[in-house]
C-alpha cells in the first residue's frame, strides 16, 4: 500500500538544510566572540547575576552547568543554569548569551504568557515528539475506521510539537531583544561591542526558526500522507 516517497525530500532537505546552516553560524559566532574580551571585563555569571539584581530577582541563583552552550533557564527551580566558558569568560559570547537567559528570568518575572504557555506545554511536548510520529505511522498503515483515528490521534500529538516550536519563537526574540537593551544600559558592553552580541544572539535565534521549520514541514507531510490515505 505504501512505497518511498521522493516527495518526503521536499518537505524534510531543507528545513534540515537551514538547521545546519543555523549551527554553523552559531558555533561560528561563539567561537569567534568567546575570544574577544569585554572592555569591562564582566564575565556571563557577573553580567546575569547584574542584570537578575536590577530586575528584582536577587532569588534567581546562578550555577554552573556542564556541556556547551548548555546554557538555560529553570522557571520552576528559578535558577540560571551556565555553561563553563559562558560563566567564567569576561568574552562578549559570554555576557551576549548570559543576558539571553537573564532575559528569560525577566520574562518569568512579568509573567510574560507565550513563556507561559510554552512551560506549561512542555509535558505534552515531551510524549507527542517520539509517541506522536509512532502512533501515526501505525494508524496509517492499518485499514477502517481504527487506523484513521489512531493516525489523527498521533497527528494532533505531533502538531502539539509544531506548535510548541511556534510559540517558542517570540519567547527567544523577546530575550534576545531585553538581553541587548540590558546590555548597553548597565553598561556591561558598549555599543562598538554589541556588534559581536547581535552575531551570536542573532546565530542563536536562527536555530530555532530552523527547529520550527523542521517541525512544520514533518507535519505538513504527514497531513499530506492522511490525504492520501483518505483517497
């Protein structure tokens, strides 16, 4: 009933292509910028505790984690989680990637609802990205009404995924944005320096546009493949 599709390529190459591209320049970027020094010799833990400080979070604790670019943010242990390099480095990548997850905190803070939203999706992200393609490839190879079901069952649960990618989207934009403003107005990095923190963050958000865009074209072809089914 179903063979290889070469039409799979059209919906899978490049999304996977601009993935790549993404972690290139990513790394890239922080490479790069991980060995110019800030001129106010603030490392990634001092630029987050200072801004955590200014925003009203002296609560929020900042941690070394291991691993690169690790670097995250914990809304219900409210903790700032970095990376080595990033929390001892006084590197522009450093403060630049620093301030991202500071800017995260902030968002918690305010209540900022697509980080809500996000967060409280997280649960049902976690079960649809592996149970969602499973429940979808057996629902479509058997026949009648069961078969239709469960592979609108496990679509519904893979587009939980593609959307959580979506709303992922804004959050990051709004943390890089806040982290750059922040930035200049403690005084952390001059505007000449912002140069090397618009690369990284910039690098930064490019992967997530590319995990939504991978996301969503996994979802078209499996709607396509529900068409299909359905003639």
């Amino acid at each position: 009933m179903f063979h290889f599709d070469p039409s799979y390529y059209l919906f899978v190459i490049p999304p996977l292509l601009l993935g790549f591209w993404a972690q290139f320049k990513v790394k890239s970027a922080f490479k790069k910028y991980s060995q110019v020094a800030t001129q106010s010799g603030v490392t990634g833990a001092q630029a987050a505790i200072r801004l955590l400080q200014r925003g009203g979070l002296g609560n929020v604790n900042v941690e070394m984690t291991s691993g690169m670019l690790s670097d995250h943010y914990d809304p219900r242990g409210k903790v700032l989680r970095l990376s080595e390099e990033v929390y001892s480095l006084p590197s522009i990548a450093s403060v630049g990637v620093a301030a991202h997850e500071a800017g995260h905190a902030l968002q918690d803070k305010t209540g900022y609802s697509p980080l809500a939203i996000r967060s409280a999706m997280v649960p049902v992200v976690s079960l649809g990205s592996w149970l969602g393609p499973i429940i979808f490839m057996v629902g479509l190879v058997m026949h009648g009404a069961l078969g239709s079901s469960l592979a609108w069952v496990g679509l519904l649960l893979f587009a939980g995924v593609a959307l959580f990618a979506i709303v992922t989207l804004p959050v990051e934009f709004d943390a890089s944005r806040r982290a750059k403003e922040l930035l200049v107005s403690q005084g952390i990095v001059s505007q000449q320096e912002m140069k090397g923190v618009n690369a990284v963050l910039d690098a930064a958000a490019l992967t997530y546009v590319a995990a939504a865009a991978q996301a969503i074209m996994q979802l078209l072809y499996y709607v396509t493949l529900m068409n299909r089914r359905d003639d």
